[in-house]
C-alpha cells in the first residue's frame, strides 16, 4: 500500500509499494506548512512541475544529499545534469516506467521561469505528473495550472487528484470542482492554498462545493493517506 505525505503548499511524497520515496516539488526550508527538517527528507525520485521557487527551492540540496533521480522537463533537466546530479528528462505528453510506475508529463498552463542559482534567463513549460504506480493506483498532481479542458482527458484514469485551489496563480475553488468534473476522480487533496495570505482559501467551502463529485481530503501538513 502506496502512502502519500503531504507537506505544505504544494510539496508531496509517495512512499510506494517498492520501498521507494518519491518527492514531488520539494519545497521544504521555507515552506511555512513544514516543520521538519530537510535533512531528514528521503528521496529516491524527484519530480518538479515547473522551475517556480516554491516548487524547486530544495531540490538540489535534496538530490545531492540523497543521490535521487529528478524527473523533470529538457530544461530543468539538463540544468541540472550540468550541476552532476542525475536526471531523467522527459516532456509534455510524454512518459517514462520507473521502478515504482509510469510518470506521465501532463500540459499546465502557468508560468514557466526557472529560480534556480544562476537559471533566472531561461524558462521552460510548466507541467503536471499524473503517476500510475505499479500496485495500481494512480495519482496526478496538477502542478500551478489554471483550469484546462484537456484535464477531460484523464477522466477515469486518476485515483487521487492533487489540484491546487489558490486562486490569484493557479485555479481558484471554482475552477477546480469544474476539474474534478472532468477528472471524475475517486480522491481530491487540495493544494497550494493557505500557505500565505495571498492564496487563502476556505477547505472546507471547497469540500461542500465538490459534494459527492469525490471525496475531498483536506489534508493539513505533515499528515498521510494510506492509497
Ligand atoms: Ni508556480
Ligand atoms: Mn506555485
């Protein structure tokens, strides 16, 4: 059974089937929600959505530390190959199997900067992971998105959908129950949302909104859910 941690804002991890701890956009120093520490972070994989602060600003002190494997777009890829870290570049659309599943590349409509020492000149293509672990479940973190009618394409195909709910950057309440009709998925955890006033938003108004569409779990940091 895959358990999936919640860390704060947008930050997740799987701990999967096979042993193996994948992050998803380690942000954790500064990550109000995150009251650990990084060095006691585990991470096997790491996937980035998009070069953002909030979505990269500890990867590679992680993957250094670790030795983990980032997952990410050509771009922040080769950025950090040219660091010596290890890196499996993929791209929208486009899939990889892995020891613990099949990491698909899905489309995000956001902004795409890189704020990484010395990467602020380039940008890249946002993107979401939609993740179909080898023990069956499926789980698709969004990334910061606003609402795309291709999310109608993952309909039936998702377990637990990770959709940030914010407003102001990326989908707002709204939009994001509009999502979770077109995913039609079993689980949602809203994200990226109450870190900081700007993106204050009201879970459990959420949770009504989306009604029997799914079940909605608000999961508060540093708590899990079995999957
Ligand atoms: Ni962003
Ligand atoms: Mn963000």
């Amino acid at each position: 059974m895959a358990t999936l941690t919640f860390h704060g804002h947008s930050t997740f991890s799987l701990r999967t089937d096979e042993g193996l701890d994948v992050v998803i956009d380690p942000f954790f120093s500064d990550n109000p929600g995150f009251d650990g520490s990084l060095e006691d972070v585990a991470a096997d994989f790491i996937l980035l959505t998009h070069g953002h602060h909030d979505h990269v600003a500890d990867a590679i002190p992680l993957a250094e530390r670790t030795g983990a494997t980032i997952i990410a777009s050509y771009e922040i890829a080769s950025y950090m190959e040219k660091r010596g870290l290890s890196t499996s570049p993929q791209h929208i659309g486009g899939g990889v199997e892995y020891p613990f599943g099949y990491v698909k590349m899905t489309p995000a409509l956001h902004g795409g900067m890189v704020e990484l020492p010395d990467a602020e000149a380039f940008t890249t293509v946002p993107a979401g992971f939609l993740i179909q672990l080898k023990g069956g479940k499926s789980v698709y973190h969004a990334g910061d998105t606003a609402l795309l009618t291709d999310m109608q394409l993952l309909k039936g195909r998702v377990g637990v959908a990770i959709l940030p709910i914010g407003d102001r950057y990326t989908m707002g309440p709204d939009d994001a129950v509009r999502a979770v009709d077109f995913i039609e998925p079993d689980i949602v955890v809203p994200c990226h949302y109450d870190t900081w006033p700007p993106i204050a938003q009201d879970g459990d108004a959420f949770a009504s909104a989306v009604g029997t569409r799914a079940r909605v779990e608000l999961m508060a940091p540093g708590t899990s859910l079995e999957l």
